[in-house]
C-alpha cells in the first residue's frame, strides 16, 4: 500500500526583523511602547522567547515598567520582547525637541540590526 508522508519546513531567517517606528510625546507625558513602535516581523520568530537589549538609554526622558512599582529599563539591561510592551516612555519636562533610545534584539545565535527609535517631543507653553 501507498505510504503517505506529510513534511513542514519552517524557515529561519539569518538575522532577526526588528522594526523601529518613531512616535511622539507631548512634553512631560508619557506613551506605552506597543508593536506600532517596536516589533518583529516575522510570525515565526514572534513565538520564540525574543530578547530586547537597552544599547542606549533616552537622554531626555526614561523607559519605565507599567506596572507598580515603576522600574527604569536601563543601559545593558535585557528585557523579553512581551515585558518591552509593558514598558511606557517618559519625557523629562525639559525644553527639548527630540529624543531617541537604541535597542537590538536577540535569540539563541541570532541578532537583529541596531535599532534607533526617534521620539519629537512636542513642546508644551508651561509658563
């Protein structure tokens, strides 16, 4: 009798599909990091325990956890992909323009790119 045989390739790619959108904040609030401004694309990958490393940290604000209590994503600090998307960005309520933080992501022997992620902080009249 014929043998059927039923085979599913899987393909990995060579670096990892990080994506960066810039965003915007108003001076002194905040913004939640979310997929529509940090992601992987890659279905694949986006059911792997991702790694999120912070290669520089915002000068004018900070990336802080949501939840109680509030803790700084710092400098060398590792993060999962799905505990970055519990992270919010806080301006400083200083009289800057732009900010931006840097972030690679990682899995077993795999990287992605360096990603610089832009933030325009729009000014507030606050005399």
């Amino acid at each position: 009798p014929p043998v059927s045989l039923r085979l599913g390739v899987t393909v990995i790619p060579q670096f990892i599909p990080l994506e960066g959108h810039p965003f915007s904040v108003r001076e002194g609030e905040l913004v939640p990091i979310t997929t529509d401004i940090l992601m992987v694309n890659n279905t694949y990958l986006n059911r792997q325990p991702l790694n999120i490393q912070l290669l520089q940290a915002p000068q004018h604000g900070q990336l802080l956890s949501s939840s109680a209590p509030m803790k700084e994503f710092q400098t060398g600090q590792v993060l999962t992909l799905s505990d970055v998307y519990d992270l919010q960005y806080q301006h400083d309520d200083s009289d800057t323009l732009l900010d931006s933080f840097v972030v690679r992501c990682t899995w077993l022997d795999l990287n992605s790119e360096n990603i610089s992620i832009t933030i325009s902080i729009t000014p507030v009249n606050d005399k």
